[in-house]
C-alpha cells in the first residue's frame, strides 16, 4: 500500500489542476438542496432514484455512482444540518492540507469504493442494502481528519469538549461490531462492505500506519534491551541471577527453584514459583 500511495502523490504532484476545487461546497449545497426537495416528496422516489443500488447499477443505471452521495445523511432538520456543517469543515480542513487533487481523488476514490463494495456484498449475500448518502466516504473523511489531528478538542453537540481521537476510537469499535455481525449472520459481503468501502484510508495513511508500528516495535525492543541490562547488572553486583522478593530465596542458594518477572507489576520485579502468583503487586 506504500507504493500505491507514493503512485497516488506522484500523479497528484504531476496533476495540480484535475482537482475540484472547494468540493465540499459543492456536495454539501446538493445535499441541502436534495434534502429540501424530498421535503416535497413524501413517496420517496427523489431518493430511490439517487440512492446507489448495487442491481439497479448492474442494469444500466450508472448515475447512482455519483448521485448517492447528494443524499443527506441525518434524522430531521438539525441532525441534517449538523452533519453538513461537520463534513464541510472537515473537508476544507483535508483540502487545504493536502491541496485540491489530492482531496478530489481520496473522496472520488471512497465513492468508487463504496459502488464495488456494495456490488461485492450483492454477488456473495444474494443482497445488497441501498446507499442512501455518503456514509461511508464521509467516515473515511473523518477518520483521515481524527488520524492528523488526532488531539483536537471538538464540542459534542456544541457542548461537551471531546479530542478526535476517542471519537475516531468509538466510531472504529461501531464498524467493527458491524464487521463482527456479518461474519456471525455468514453475510461475507455485510461484512467486507466497511472494510473495502474506506480502503482509500488504508492507503492514504499506510506510511502513518507503518512509522507507528515501527515506533511501538522500537518501544518494545528498547524495554526488553533495558531489562537484560537490570538482569545482568543485578548479576554483577548481588552475585545471583534471582531473588524472590517476598522470602528472599535466591537462585544460588536454590537452584532448583524457578523463579520469574510478574507482567503485572509496575517494573521489574522478581518472584519464586511459590510466589508469583501470590505476592502484592508494585503499582509506583
């Protein structure tokens, strides 16, 4: 995914001017205009028409590709405009980091992504539930905003103080439920749909991904280094390998005797057999 995203950023270097730009204006002001003309429409059929239907699509109706995601997402009035103002910041805010190609490909590329996932989901489950609006697009907006500024305070609600990071943590445990209830229905396709649907943010951020799980691995490797260390120190000085640190045996004086570091403890401290799982834990 590396290379695949270093591809991404050659072509959007080479091609500053494919991008839209100020494309969240543009969707978000079809998303009100759409969600005041249903307002006229109480049959549904305005929305039936744009929502992005995986069989309908396969039959020729390819506008659902691109009209899907003018469907408001919300529940009554404020709901709806709530989420339209949050998306529209939070694309002006990626679109200004990363200029406006950039921006137009990761967002073109979740709708794409989102039409072959529910494609996917119809030819593995028989089924495939319409999209009605840019759930999953504006999800991967989200999480590409809550992964680069992960310590920015919003207000939930305009009122209680949250960082982006836990709200990106609690959306993640959501799609993963929903993950985990597909594969227990046996629906493959419901539950591939999230994972291929927000791809574009598995590339995007791969290089992010990547320095991370190499700084938890050099974390860990440093700890196991400064733990060898304390070993052989204590060796050099004390002149045995172990002391239980309840009835002070030592593995000179017992060498028969197992002794071992508790995980539990703050530290590292050592126990006998007898009394590693029998000791108080260090908590400072």
């Amino acid at each position: 995914m590396k290379k695949l995203n270093a591809a991404i950023d050659h072509f959007c270097a080479m091609h500053p001017r494919l991008g839209i730009p100020g494309l969240m204006r543009y969707i978000v002001a079809a998303n009100a205009a759409i969600y005041i003309f249903s307002m006229f429409d109480p049959s549904g059929m305005l929305l039936g028409v744009l929502a992005m239907d995986a069989s309908s699509i396969l039959q020729g109706q390819l506008w659902r590709i691109f009209t899907f995601v003018l469907i408001p997402t919300g529940n009554g009035p404020f709901s709806v405009l709530l989420s339209l103002f949050f998306y529209f910041w939070l694309g002006e805010a990626m679109e200004r980091l990363w200029g406006s190609t950039k921006f137009t490909v990761y967002y073109a590329g979740g709708m794409l992504l989102s039409v072959l996932a529910s494609i996917l989901a119809l030819f593995l489950d028989g089924f495939a539930f319409p999209l009605y609006g840019a759930g999953y697009v504006n999800a991967a907006l989200f999480f590409a905003f809550a992964l680069t500024y992960p310590e920015m305070v919003v207000r939930l609600f305009y009122i209680i103080p949250i960082k982006m990071k836990w709200l990106a943590i609690v959306e993640a445990v959501l799609y993963a439920l929903g993950v985990v209830q597909g594969i227990l229905m046996g629906a493959w396709g419901m539950a591939l749909t999230p994972i291929i649907a927000m791809l574009n943010l598995f590339i995007f951020f791969s290089p992010d991904f990547s320095r991370r799980a190499d700084q938890f691995q050099a974390r860990h490797r440093t700890e196991a280094v400064q733990f060898r260390k304390a070993v052989k120190e204590q060796r050099r000085q004390k002149g045995y390998n172990h002391k239980c640190e309840v009835c002070g045996r030592t593995d000179t004086e017992y060498p028969n005797l197992q002794f071992r570091y508790c995980s539990k403890c703050t530290g590292y401290h050592c126990f006998c057999e007898e009394h590693i799982f029998n000791h108080v834990h260090h908590t400072d």
